[in-house]
C-alpha cells in the first residue's frame, strides 16, 4: 500500500521503482492566482510522500525572473530558473492586438521555448506542472517535445488564454469546475478531471476567538454579524470607497474589519475621521492595511465577506462556506472575475456586485445577510457545497497518476 490516503497502489510502485525522489518541474506565476495553488500542491505532494515513507519530491520551478514565482520559489527552499516569455496585451478589435508592445512581447516566446527546453532536457522531470500565466507557455510547449508527461492546472471557471493554449498538448488536464469541462477540446475533455482549485491548509484552521485577541477586537459586540472587507493584498479604491460611505450605516448592524491597503491607509482613515463616528460604532470597527498570518482568524470569525472573486479568493471562502459578496476587478483577464462572481451567484453561493456598483448596491446586498440569518446560512451552506478543501489532494493523485503512464 501507498501510506498515504493520496498514493494508490499504483503510485507508491512507480514511486518505489524510481529508486530515487520524484523530479517535478513547476511552472507558473505572475500572479498569485496562479503561483499559490502550484506552491500548495506542492507542499500536499512532499507532504503525501513524507507520509507514505517516500524521498520528498525534487522540484525546479521555471518561470520570469521579476515574476511573484521568483520570490515564493526562494522562500520556499525551491531552486528557480527563469525563462524569456511575452504577454499578450488582449483587445476586443483583433487589429488592435498587433500592437508594437506585442509584437515585440510575441517575438520572446520562441526564445522562451529554446530555453525551457533546455531546462526541461538537463533536469529531465518526471513530470511538469503547469499553473497559468505566460511563462507556462514556453515550458510546456518543452515539456511535449521533450516527451514528458504535462498536467496543466486551470483555477477559473473559464479557461485563460494560457490553458487554452497548452490543453491542447497536455498529457492531463485538471479544472477547478464542472463548468469548465465544456470549454475543452474533444481531445482533452475525456482525460480531464475536476479538482477544484487548491486551498492553503491553514485557511480552515482558523480561530474567531483568536482573532478577537490577536487583534484585540474587544470593542466588537458579540451579539452582531461581523463582517470582512477586502480588495486583496493591495487593498482597492473601488471597495474602500464603497464601505466608507455606508459605514455609519454598517456599524449600526455589524462589526466591521476593513483591510483597505497600505497605500490606502491614510485616506480612509482621515474619510472617517470627518465622519465623527459615535464611540460604540468606532469600537465595532477595525481598520488593517493588511492581513497576514492572521487571514485564517478573520475568516473564521466573519459571518460576511466582500472581497473580489478572484479565483483563490472564491476556492477559500467556498471551502470555508462564507457568505460572500462578490465585487469583481473590472477588467480582469479575460474578465475572469465577472464569470466567476455569476458563477457562484447563480447557484446562490454569493451575491454578485457586477458592473456600475454604487454605495445603495452594496447596502441593499449586504442588508438582509446582516439581519435575515436563514438566508445568510442558506448562502453559506450553499458556497461550502460548491468548495473542494481537498483540492490539492485531488490535483497531486493527477501529477502522480501523469508521472506513472
């Protein structure tokens, strides 16, 4: 037997017939969206095979040089080799794609595939993992001439352009929704698998009470909802303006954690301020440029959140079953996050804030989730029913399957 619930049989033989620790090249980046879920699947493989008894895995994680991938490869102990690549600045006039700024990105690709195939042929890899973002082009396109078996991962329910591109080579292909599988070729759709979309094992280890006192929230009132606010790790204007002007109002029903952006700090705070807030409103409320390792906390003690619908943003309160309002980035690639937020939203796992989106849409949203709780938990109930918290389980018994054909 494999000893572990993710090596089969059939795994834990080729793993052992290896006589070796399992090569894997990753590849992905650019945005977190794309480099978290290759990192937690990862991280679930050297688990899994740690479990089962096996050498860790021997991973070299090929993507651009400035790229996020860069930075997570070096904290995590990963050895990193970096590749020419070219974004593909999109238009809806297709005469306006042949623009000088692509062309010229368009010219970088074959040299980005004559390097990534020389990466590919001197690490030789059991297998290669590819997460989105351009520079996976070029090593997957390597990774088929050289022969070498290429799971590609897609996290949003629409294919990116990358995917689209690399579904067409891939040996498997591993989808974050049912809804994608239509989108496939008639040559991938067969062979493809439904994983969902990777989930960091602490995400739901979190603890409301030791959210209350790591960030001393002894103001809140435990008698009210409490509700997260977020534009990501930036923060946003769009959400910041948003909260801001309903606040008063927000504060009369909730608790409210506003992570706003550290760049945003100063202006919402000073917005506020002229706003004179009563004490006991003030005390509901706690404004953070930025949440860190207290993100499992806040989540685990919010019974609302408004976030944005990235695709990693929806996996994690999807497995946690948050209520959630949805307000995409506008302009998005490939307008991801607008068919992500209607995704859930039509299956009643969020509501969807999409388009012109004014201070009266968010509170005539976030209203009866504050004060109607069987809705509030039949949203929830229903999010949890779309979330895949074992994600990454799922895509490593993909990569190990690949890896042993």
């Amino acid at each position: 037997m494999g000893g572990s619930p993710i090596i089969n049989d059939k795994s834990a033989d080729y793993l052992h017939g290896l006589g070796r620790p399992l090569r894997m090249i990753v590849t992905g980046g650019g945005t977190g969206g794309h480099t978290y879920p290759a990192l937690t699947a990862f991280r679930t493989l050297n688990a899994a095979l740690t479990g089962a008894r096996l050498l860790s895995a021997d991973a070299l994680w090929v993507g651009k040089a400035d790229g996020l991938e860069s930075r997570v490869a070096a904290d995590e102990g990963i050895e990193f080799r970096a590749v020419a690549t070219g974004k593909i600045r999109r238009a809806g006039n297709p005469l306006r794609m042949l623009s000088p700024a692509n062309v010229s990105d368009m010219g970088r690709v074959p040299l980005g595939v004559v390097q990534a195939r020389g990466i590919v042929a001197d690490f030789e890899p059991d297998v290669v993992l590819a997460t989105g973002g351009y520079v996976a082009v070029p090593v997957g396109v390597a990774a088929r001439m050289c022969r070498c078996p290429l799971v590609v991962h897609e996290q949003t329910v629409r294919l990116g352009l990358t995917n689209r591109t690399l579904a067409r080579v891939a040996t498997r292909m591993a989808v974050s929704s049912e809804s994608s599988l239509p989108l496939l070729p008639d040559s991938v759709r067969a062979a493809a698998v439904v994983t969902g979309n990777p989930v960091r094992p602490e995400i739901l280890t979190g603890k409301p009470d030791r959210a209350v006192a790591d960030l001393g929230l002894d103001g809140f009132d435990p008698r009210l909802p409490t509700v997260y606010v977020t534009g990501g790790a930036q923060g946003s204007q769009q959400m910041n303006a948003l909260v801001t002007a309903i606040l008063p109002w927000l504060l009369g029903r909730a608790n409210v954690i506003h992570q706003c952006g550290a760049d945003n700090l100063d202006d919402v705070r000073a917005r506020v301020t002229q706003m004179q807030l009563p004490a006991d409103q003030a005390g509901r409320r706690l404004l953070i440029p930025y949440v860190a390792a207290e993100l499992p906390d806040v989540l685990a003690l919010a019974d609302v959140v408004v976030s944005r619908s990235g695709a990693g943003t929806i996996a994690e309160l999807a497995a946690l079953g948050k209520a959630a309002i949805l307000v995409p980035l506008a302009g998005s690639a490939g307008n991801e996050q607008v068919h992500n937020a209607r995704h859930l939203a039509e299956i009643g796992a969020a509501i969807a804030l999409v388009g012109d989106v004014g201070p009266d849409h968010l509170r005539a949203a976030i209203a009866p989730l504050l004060t109607d709780v069987p809705r509030r938990t039949d949203v929830a109930k229903r999010a949890q029913a779309h979330g895949r918290p074992e994600a990454a389980a799922r895509l490593v018994e993909v990569i190990l399957a690949a890896a042993a054909i």
